[in-house]
C-alpha cells in the first residue's frame, strides 16, 4: 500500500518513522516532508494548501491512502476535497475541523451541552468586552477565534492589556476571524488527551503534558511546545470516565445532530482541578510534540489503525501500549519563538549515536548536499523511552550536549512538576 502524509514537522516524523516499520507499506510520500523523512521516505515539494496539486500529485505517485498532519488544511476542508475526488483520507472534514478552527463554535457546543469549560463570551466589539468585565475577575484570558498558529491566546491581567490585544483582533491582526472570545483565567494542571475517532466508536491514544512556554520553570512567552512526556500522571480510570462522559461524548453527539460525523485524531486539551476536568481547547490532529512521545510508546501497526479507522472499523482494531515512559526535548534555534537564524549546518548530528530506545525526530530541516541544515524555530526532538522519567530525561540531556549544537537551545526541565 502506497501512503501519502501531509504536513513537515516532528510530529509527521514521528508518523512517518511508525508508518515505515509496517509491513502493509510498499512507499510513503510525504507532502513536503523534512530531512529526517526524505531518509526513510519520499520527499515531495508542495504546498499543502494547493489541494488540486496535491490531489494531482496523490494520482500520481497511486497513493492508497492519505493522511493530514496539521490543522490548516483540515480546517480549509482537505478532507471533504480529497473525498469528493475519491480518495481515501484519514481526518476530520471541515464542519468538524471547526473544533479546532473557531474557539466561539467550541464554546458555544458547551454551552448548549453542559459541557465543563471556563465562563466565557464571544465579543466583537469593545462593548462586548465591557460587559463581560462587569461580571469578571482578572487574570481573563483572550482567544483570537480562528487559526493563530499558536499565538491566538493570551493571559491578561490588566484592562489595558485586554483592551490593546482585543483591539488588534477586532481589526484582523488574524485574518482568519475578527472575533475574540474572552473568558475566566482556569487554574489547576494541564493535561493532553488524545482518542482516535470514526463514524462510530472513538478508541484512546495517549495522554501527555507539553511545555509550552518558551524559558524553564514555565516562564517566557508560548511556543509551539518546548518538548512533552507520556503518560500524564493526572490520567486515572475516575477521571478518563468524567473526560468521556462530560466532554467527548456530548460532543461528538453534538456534531451529530448536525448531521455530521468527526473522524480523525482529536486532541482534547484540559485543566484538571481537584479532580475535575474543564475544557480548555480541541485541536483536530496529533499534537507537536505530544505525538513524538506518544508514538514511541504504541506497539501495535499504525498502518493498520489508520486503514481500520478510515473504513469504520475502529472497534476491532488492536491498539496496544507499551508499559515504558516517553519524553522528548525539542532543540530550537536560539532566538525562536522570535527572529532565529535559517540554513544553519548542524554538523555533528551524524555522528550520534543512539540506543534502540531512542529516536531523533526533525522538524524544521532539510537535507542540502549531504548535510543537514536547519530552516525552522523547532529543528529537532530527541525522544527516548524508559522506565523512569528522570533517567530518560538525562539520557536525552546526554545526546544533546554530544551534539553540543551551537546555534540551538533547549529548556534543561522538561518533566519539572512530575513528582515521582
Ligand atoms: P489554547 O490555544 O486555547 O490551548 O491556549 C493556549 C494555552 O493557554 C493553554 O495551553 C493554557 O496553558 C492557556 N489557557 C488557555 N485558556 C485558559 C484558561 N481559560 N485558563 C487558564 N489558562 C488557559
Ligand atoms: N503541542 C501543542 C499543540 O500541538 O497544539
């Protein structure tokens, strides 16, 4: 079987390393792909937004079936393109994709279902914001509502700063919506669920933690994730029944009553308060870099799961984990998430070696003459299981200081509130 995988970061690596261990894989093709893929896949230049190239491109190379790593396109609606032209793909479709697309229809499916979330109101406008101020507390937190590549949200203290970073939204500083949601700052601790969904049964994939800010101890502005360990300590049998019960399922039921099905990966984001589970967000995909731990960990073929969940047939598929612990530590350029340095060489990493536990993940490289050069903010995931995460996380340390790359950085604390 021929497959096509969208998308080029540590999480389509990730992907791609687990795709190529099956035995139902003849070729992987990767839209555009990064080094560490073109070593173990083929590399195709395109742009994942062309839906017609790459529909082209899907014929061409005979792809069987097709996967969609990021959200863009899923919330642009490749799926719903790529199943009208008969093609078999593994993702939400566009309505659904809205989960992650518009923070007002999330929070608006809460509302109607009860589901537990911060208080929140959808504001277009500065008399918006006012009215909602006059029954709140700060911190508030503001959400641009479309897509913001991560940098949608922020924690405000003061009406100052809610006023100037509503203000920039309600003029289009996101192109993708002029509406803001604003709503009550949640405490308590985070947590990363992941199910794999079809028509019919949704099955789970993983709990993580991410560090999303940039500085060790948490601190610093937001990343697209610093580096992330697997499983989540919060996760017990208690809490995963109360995450189902009050937030998945009457969700996905929501989407049904209008008529429409989610399929695909989904990401429930949370904040766990003396037990209790609130929705903070869903992403319409794997995480990055939540997938990178996640994956190591899954024992069963990812070939088959996809072919499974795309006809339907969730229920019967084996998805089996392993006992181990995951972490990954995301080397950066140094001066990311702000301006960083491109097509920089990172010249000892072909002589590390690592142990079987161990995976080096790309992210933002590409392959120049032989050498690998970095062209991102996020460049590489040093990833390794093991059975006590701070002995993985040391393991990791290890492998970057070998690589001892002069232009990247990496926070030292990944795992800093994990107690045993
Ligand atoms: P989001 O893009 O909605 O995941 O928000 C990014 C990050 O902002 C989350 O991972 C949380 O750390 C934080 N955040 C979002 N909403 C809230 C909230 N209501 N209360 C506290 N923190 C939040
Ligand atoms: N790691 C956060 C995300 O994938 O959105």
């Amino acid at each position: 079987m021929n497959i096509g995988l969208i998308g080029s970061g540590g999480r389509e690596h990730a992907l791609c390393q687990k795709l190529s261990e099956s035995r139902l894989v003849d070729k992987i093709f990767c839209f555009p792909g990064n080094a560490g893929t073109q070593i173990i896949a083929n590399n195709v230049k395109a742009d994942i937004l062309n839906f017609d190239l790459i529909l082209k491109l899907i014929r061409f190379y005979k792809i069987d079936i097709v996967i969609v790593g990021p959200e863009e396109p899923l919330v642009r609606g490749i799926v719903d393109f790529l199943k009208k032209n008969k093609v078999k793909v593994f993702g939400p479709n566009k309505f659904a994709s809205k989960l992650e697309g518009s923070k007002s229809f999330v929070k608006n499916i809460c509302k109607k279902n009860n589901i537990p979330t911060a208080d929140f109101k959808v504001c277009r406008n500065k008399q918006d914001l006012k009215i909602f101020l006059k029954k709140s507390k700060f911190p508030i937190v503001a959400k641009a509502d479309g897509l913001a590549a991560g940098k949608g949200v922020t924690i405000c203290n003061t009406k100052q700063q809610l006023f100037k970073v509503s203000e920039e939204i309600f003029k289009g500083k996101f192109q993708t919506s002029k509406k803001i949601v604003v709503e009550e700052f949640l405490s308590g601790d985070e947590l990363s669920y992941f199910l794999i969904v079809d028509k019919d049964n949704f099955r789970f994939f993983g709990s993580a933690q991410d560090h999303k800010k940039v500085r060790e101890k948490d601190r610093g502005p937001n990343t697209g994730g610093m580096g992330a360990y697997s499983p989540s300590p919060l996760l017990n049998e208690k809490l995963e029944k109360k995450i189902i019960d009050r937030i998945v399922k009457p969700t996905l039921n929501a989407l049904k009553k209008h008529n429409n099905f989610y399929t695909g990966f989904l990401y429930v984001g949370l904040m766990i308060k003396n037990g209790e589970p609130y929705l903070i967000e869903y992403n319409v995909r794997m995480g990055d870099p939540e997938c990178q731990v996640i994956i190591p960990r899954l024992k069963s073929d990812l070939v088959r799961i996809f072919k499974d969940t795309i006809n339907n047939n969730l229920k019967k598929t084996k998805i089996i984990w392993k006992k181990e612990k995951s972490m990954t530590i995301v080397l950066c350029s140094k001066g990311y998430p702000g301006n960083y340095k491109k097509n920089i060489k990172i010249k000892n990493l072909k002589s590390i070696k690592i142990d079987k536990n161990m995976r080096i993940y790309h992210a933002g490289t590409k392959l120049q003459n032989g050498h690998i050069i970095s062209i991102g903010g996020r460049v590489l995931n040093i990833t390794s299981i093991g059975k006590n995460f701070f002995e993985i996380r040391k393991k990791i340390i290890k492998i970057l200081k070998k690589l001892n790359w002069k232009s990247g950085f990496y926070r030292k604390d990944i795992g800093w509130r994990i107690k045993k």
